[in-house]
C-alpha cells in the first residue's frame, strides 16, 4: 500500500459497545436497543476540557474511517476493500490541514445501522447467532445521531467544538444542532440541506426498487445465499451519476474500455461512459451491505428535523441554535444538493437569528468536489474552526451536562474486538 502524501500514517479502528439494560436507547419506530457497538476513529488528542472535538458525520456509504491508512477492519466479511484503504478525507485531517490535528480531536463514527463495524443488519443476532437481515429495526437520522451522543458520553465529551457534515452526513449534523443545541458550537454542512427533496425522493425510491427486485434479495435474507449484486450495482449506478458533474462524468470516462460483449443480454454498451458506470457499480455491490443500503435510504426518505423534534416550524426549530454559529457550504455544480437547497437553509437560519456564513465553491466536479478538492474547502473550514479557542471554552457546570438529553447510567467500553458480522 503506498502512503499517502501528507497523510497521518497508519489508524485503527475503535469499537464503542453500548450496553445499558436500564437506560436503554429508544429508538423513533419504538424498539429500545439495550446494545449495540459503534466503529469509530479518533485523529489528534483531546485537550484536559475536552473541548477540543470535531464530530465528523461521513455521507452515505462512506465509513468511519476519514483520514490516514487502515488495512483492515476485522469482522466485516470481506467488505474492507483496497479501495477503503486511504482515509476518505485525508487531504483534510492531519497536522496543519483543515482539521488541525495538533489542535483538534477528530472524531467520524460509522453510522448504527452500517456495515464497517457497526451493529447494522449484516451483523450476528445474540438471539440467533444469524444475520439481523430484515429483522433489524427501522432506523432514522435522529437514531444514529442519538447513538453518537452515547458515544461522546462514553468519551465524557459534552459539548463538541463542530459538527462537520458533507452530504448526507450534513443532515445529521443538522439534527444533533437541533435537538442538541447546547452541545454544538460550529455547525459545519457542506453540500448537503435541511430537508428531503422531491428529486432525491424519486432517486432514492429508484434505489429501492432496483435492490428489492433482485431475485437474491429474498426480502432482505440473502447472507447464506447469493448477493443481490444486480440489484445493489443498479442502486449505486442510479446514485452515481448524481455525483458528479456531467462534464467531470464524461472526462472519467473517456479511457474506459467498452466491453464487445453484452453485459445483460443482448444490448452492447457502445460508449465509455455506460462501461464507466458499469464499473462503479459492480465495485460497489463488494464493500457494502444491501440491507445498510436499505436501512439508511429509509432513514433519508422519512428525513423530518420538525417531527424529530417537535417545533412548529423550521424558524422557531433553528432559533434553538442562536449559540451556534454555521458556515454553510454550496458546490454550484452540485446535482444531488443542488446550491437552492443550501440557500434555504440559510434564509431559515437567518430568520432565526442565528450566525451564518454561506460559501458558494465553484467547481466543475459536481457534489464530489468535498472528496477531491480540499484546497477549495480548506481556507473557509480553518478560519471557521478557528474563530473559538477550544482551549479558552469553560467546561460546563455538572449541572449543565445532566441536563444532556441523554446520559446513559451505564456506558459501554471501548474495545478492539467488534460485533460479528454475518457471513455472506
């Protein structure tokens, strides 16, 4: 594996087991998790305060794994693939970089209901000793937020310095801001907006089908036969094209070797970009799990920052946040977070009264650029981050932090053996 230029070195993942049987987590379609084990990486140190952390949310199939190397994920049933390998947002982690390891803690967990080490339907059932498959609960934003807040607990973290969110990661980001606003600073969402549009209703309602319909999806109870590997290429394809930019589509592609021979039946792909989109999606269908898929698709569809917490409506919800302070990122060529998604976000925080900076990035790569152009991003994201000390943060009274809405009577430890998953 050859190091990446600048990049932290070697990481390993952590395991954070959650097991509380008299405080058990509750999740939004009713069923409380009295257990479950959330994959976390953790770049730089805590300051004595613990003042000093950035919660970093990945986007949907991304992992907890942000910056520098990690080989290996044990556990996970071959999906820790090469192409994992290399932090997702290393050009922003590390010394000096965006996200100052010498001066912040960066902290990226994967999502409950994932498939790279935390509890999700892929791993073993204690009841079963099988796969959860379909039996695993229905997930929304707010319950795999809520399992991260179990996890800064555990830590002893009770305010972070920023949330930072890209993509779908932004919507997490801006449910924690919402329904825990005295433990959010700086609230960073980059290409990303406060509500589900219709576009990626339809897109994601795509995306469902294309895997439900797979014979070998068997309603979600596939992992002692064959993968819906056609169902789940087909999802990714249908997601694909929505990440980049069609001229940035059409440059990727331009090497790509059409194939003579039909792919499915009798059509022959006679372009570079259909064998390009080919490609995405059978690497695809190796690293990551259908039912994840499923389960935060859902969790996107049924995406409600007022049902989650209650307000009237989106004003009187953001006015909860005028502590905060946001700096709001567009990408101009964003064609799955178009940049009137941002800009109605930051009508709404203004309206609350609440800080916000808005930067328009211009690039040709489409809702990607977050992933391959740091130096766009990094200036605006380090004075952000650094117009609070962390260190000059008081701590909270013993007070304030009972008042966290959730504050487990008994918290998990962290380990280096993860849930089982289920074999495929």
């Amino acid at each position: 594996m050859k190091r990446l230029k600048d990049s932290i070195g070697k990481v390993q993942t952590r395991f954070f087991e959650f097991c509380d049987g008299a405080n058990p987590m509750r999740l939004q379609c009713g069923t409380e998790l009295e257990r479950f084990t959330l994959a976390y990486e953790m770049y730089g140190k805590m300051n004595r305060a613990k003042s000093n952390v950035i919660l970093l949310f990945h986007a949907m199939t991304g992992s907890q794994h942000a910056a520098g190397i990690n080989t290996d994920v044990p556990g996970l049933d071959g999906r820790w693939s090469e192409e994992l390998y290399e932090g997702w947002w290393d050009g922003y982690i590390g010394p000096g970089k965006a996200l100052d390891t010498t001066k912040y803690c960066v902290i990226c967990a994967n999502y409950l209901g994932g498939c790279y080490g935390s509890t999700g339907p892929a791993s073993i059932d204690p009841a079963t000793g099988k796969p959860f498959g379909p039996a695993f609960p229905v997930l929304r934003m707010s319950d795999m937020v809520d399992s991260q807040v179990r996890l800064l607990d555990h830590l002893g973290v009770y305010k972070v310095h920023a949330l930072v969110g890209p993509s779908l990661g932004g919507l997490l980001a801006l449910s924690f801001a919402t329904r825990y606003p005295e433990r959010a600073g700086i609230v960073i969402p980059i290409g990303s907006g406060q509500e589900t549009t219709i576009l990626q209703r339809i897109m994601n309602f795509e995306q469902i089908t294309a895997i439900e319909s797979d014979p070998n999806f068997r309603g979600g109870a596939h992992y002692e036969g064959p993968l819906p590997a056609t169902g789940l290429a087909l999802a990714r394809r249908i997601a694909h094209k929505t990440f980049i930019s069609l001229e940035a589509l059409k440059e990727r592609a331009r090497n790509v070797v059409v194939s003579d021979a039909p792919p499915f039946g009798w059509y022959a792909m006679n372009s570079p970009v259909e064998s390009y989109m080919l490609h995405q999606g059978v690497k695809f269908v190796s690293r990551f799990d259908a039912n994840s898929y499923l389960r935060i698709l859902d969790a996107w569809q049924w995406f409600d920052l007022l049902r989650e917490s209650g307000a009237k409506n989106c004003v009187e919800l953001f006015a909860r946040c005028q502590g905060q302070e946001y700096l709001v990122f567009s990408i101009d060529s964003d064609g799955a977070f178009p940049p009137r998604e941002q800009g109605k976000l930051v009508k709404t925080l203004k309206a609350a009264h609440v800080p916000v900076i808005w930067i328009t990035v211009h690039s040709d790569k489409g809702h990607d650029s977050f992933l391959l152009e740091p130096h766009l991003f990094t200036p605006h994201l380090t004075a952000a981050l650094a117009a609070h000390d962390p260190e000059a943060a008081p701590r909270p009274s013993a007070r304030a932090r009972a008042k966290a809405k959730t504050k487990p009577k008994a918290v998990g430890k962290t380990a280096k053996r993860p849930v089982r998953s289920g074999a495929r």
